[in-house]
C-alpha cells in the first residue's frame, strides 16, 4: 500500500493537470495490479494479454512497490538511468532539503568509504563523488511487477522506491503490518510518500512530453562490458578450481589431511572447465559501445534539428533497441524469460543474474549451453547496436552538422 499511494497521489496530479486544459503527446496508463504475492499474477496476466500492442508502442514502464523512507534506490534499464539522475536531481529530499539525488551520491560516498567497502562499492563511490557522471541503477531480477514487461517483452523499466531508513522488514505480511506502525516507524507524517509521486510523476511527465527518445545507451554499453568481464572472470575461476581440486586428490591430500577418527566424506568432485571462446561477444561488445556513444552524442547534438516526422521514427528504433536483446528463443529451460542481459537466477529468487543464459550454464556445468548462449547474446548486442546505428544515419541524415 505504501507504493500504492504514492501511485495514486501522482495519479491525482496528472489528472488535475488535465483539467487545467494539458494533454499529453502520448498516452499515460496507470496500473494497480491484483495478486502480486501469488506469482505476480495480475501483471503477468495483462502483460500477455497485451503483449502485440506493449511491443509496438510501449516507451517505458515504471514500478514502485513498497516505499520507506531514507534513500532513492533505483532499479532497471540502464539506458534509462540518465532520466532518474536528472528526475532526482530536481526533487527535495524531505529529511535534508538537498536533492534526492546529492543525498543518494552521499550514500555511496560514504558507504565506499568504509573499511569493508569492497570493489565494487569503491567504484560507485567513485562514480558518486563525481557531478558529471550518472549514478547507475541495479540490475533487475524479480520480485515485483515489473517482471513480465522486462524479461518477457524487453521493454525498458525502472523500479523505484525509498528506503534504508525505518525498516519495515520485520513486520512484512504480518498482521502488525499496520497504518499506525508505518506511520510512527516507517514513514513519520508520510514525507516519503509524496516524495516517490513527485519522483515518478516527474519521470512520467518528461516521458509523456518528450519529442526525442529520453534513452542513453552508453551506460547500457558499458554494463553489458562490465557484465562480460565476470562471466569470464567466473569461468577462469571454476576451471582453476578444478585444477586445483584434481591435483589435491591425485595426491591423496583429503585423505592424508583428514581426522581418522572423524567421519568425512570426500568433497563433490568438480567438472573440468573447458575454455571457451568469448571473441564473438567481444566483438558484439566493442560494437555496441561504438553505436551507443554515436547515437548518444548524435541525439544530443543534433537531436533537436530532426523534423517531428522522423522523431516519431526514432521512439520506434530506440524501442526496437531495447526489445532487441530478448529474443524469442529465450533461456534454458525457462523461455518465457527471453532478456539474455537480466533474469532472476533460476535458483536465487529474486536476485538478478546479469548474462543469464552464459552465467548459469557456466554454474551448472552445461558448456554447450555456454557456447550457444555467447553467440545467441552476441546476436542480440549486434541487433540493439543495429537499431542505434539506424537511429545515428537518421539523425544525421535529417540535420546539418553543428557549427564548429
């Protein structure tokens, strides 16, 4: 409920914009969904039901669910993560008056500062401490209603919500999960709730108005890089695990080592680890990182000389874009989830597994599954760096060069 009224707070706002005589360029729906505990299924439902026409004309989908107060975390596409940064940039937070944005890079500042801040909290913090850069936003797994929309049709989304603060972990689904316990402990005098409306309503807004495709692709380009380099690293690391493991048993090591008084037995034998040849994602890789870099400064700089028939084009090719790396083949075992770049883990839950299709066959020691999956996600990058190659000859075909 908490994300609930933050949904239908910023639902009142658009509406009374619309009868002081706004309308938007395109159309806004809001969506309160039923039976989200059981399997998601509300949104599942609608999402299938409408699937042909999300695919031909949706732009974006933004989630919220439960809201806390404390920090913006923000979840999802990482093309759309240049719309969140500037979104909170201009929102108050309720607790410090600075933006809901600077309170975030304070977060990661501090959090990187720490003595057990690992590499990856360093990097944020890195990235955190520096204005001109983007805070990135997370991976997405499962767990809310913005799953049938990003694993099953690839359409762009983002999950939003404060928290951090006031947890209300403890009374979850409990029958102490009340008005009063939120509102004494949660939330005081609901300041966060108005907050998330402002947040989304702003982004819903810049959505509705824009005349040119809001997405960024770098940061998309440079997690997929990032996203790479584990799989590989993981792969290194199993195969040497095994190595290591064959040389301790031909020489008898676990027995030699053991109690004799203690029974043990030995360990699960692992599988060698063949290598495998990531060249062609490499390349898919490379590609893309030049194709987002050309459209980004293409749209920046000459965006706004591009007539609004040909604007209209690029919404399609920056949707097309985004869908292009959830093709219909999609996982082992599960192709409903069709997203080659974010799935829940088959296995985790909730949890995103970032390359799913190479990661898990990697982890389950299925190796044709990963040398099929590296050139099925390779496709996939190639056809996303296609409609953005697309997207750049159109863009500078209708516009002159800038003035040097």
């Amino acid at each position: 409920m908490s994300g609930q009224v933050s949904l239908l707070a910023e639902a009142k706002a658009i509406g009374a914009l619309v009868q002081q005589g706004w309308r938007p360029k395109r159309t806004i729906i809001y969506l309160s969904w039923d039976a989200e505990e059981p399997g998601l299924v509300g949104s599942t439902e609608w999402v299938e039901t409408h699937a042909a026409e999300l695919k031909q004309k949706a732009v974006a989908y933004i989630n919220s669910d439960t809201n806390g107060r404390g920090f913006l975390n923000a979840g999802g596409s990482p093309s759309l993560q240049h719309l969140v940064n500037g979104a909170a940039a201009g929102i108050a937070d309720p607790e410090t008056g600075v933006s809901v944005l600077e309170r975030k890079r304070a977060q990661l500042e501090l959090a990187g500062s720490g003595p057990d801040a690992g590499e990856y909290e360093h990097q944020l913090a890195d990235t955190a401490a520096n204005p001109e850069r983007d805070i990135p936003v997370y991976a997405l797994g499962s767990g809310s209603d913005y799953t049938a929309f990003l694993d099953h049709l690839g359409t762009a989304v983002l999950h939003i919500g404060f928290g951090g603060e006031g947890d209300v972990g403890g009374v979850y689904h409990s029958a102490y999960d009340t008005w009063r316990y939120y509102n004494r402990f949660a939330d005081p005098g609901f300041r966060y709730a108005p907050t998330l409306a402002k947040l989304a309503g702003h982004m819903v807004l810049r959505l509705a108005d824009a005349r040119l495709p809001l997405e960024r692709y770098r940061g998309f380009a440079d997690a997929v890089s990032t996203w790479v380099d584990e799989v590989k690293s993981l792969a290194t690391g199993r195969r040497d695990a095994a190595r290591a493991q064959a040389r301790l048993m031909a020489h008898h090591i676990y027995r030699l080592a053991a109690d004799p008084t203690r029974m043990k037995d030995s360990p699960a034998v692992l599988k060698p680890v063949p290598r495998f040849d990531f060249a062609r994602l490499d390349s898919a890789v490379g590609r893309l990182k030049k194709s987002a870099s050309d459209f980004d400064a293409a749209l920046a700089a000459r965006g706004r000389s591009v007539p609004d028939s040909m604007a209209a084009e690029l919404f399609d090719i920056s949707r097309e874009a985004d869908q292009a790396v959830a093709p219909e083949i999609g996982l082992p075992g599960r192709p409903w989830y069709r997203n080659l770049m974010y799935a829940p883990g088959h296995l985790t839950g909730y949890s995103a597994k970032t390359l799913p299709g190479i990661r898990e066959a990697i982890e389950d020691g299925r190796w044709n599954d990963v040398d099929r999956y590296i050139g099925l996600t390779a496709a996939a990058l190639d056809s996303c760096a296609d409609r953005l190659d697309a997207g750049t000859r159109l863009i500078t075909s209708a516009t002159p060069a800038p003035a040097q």
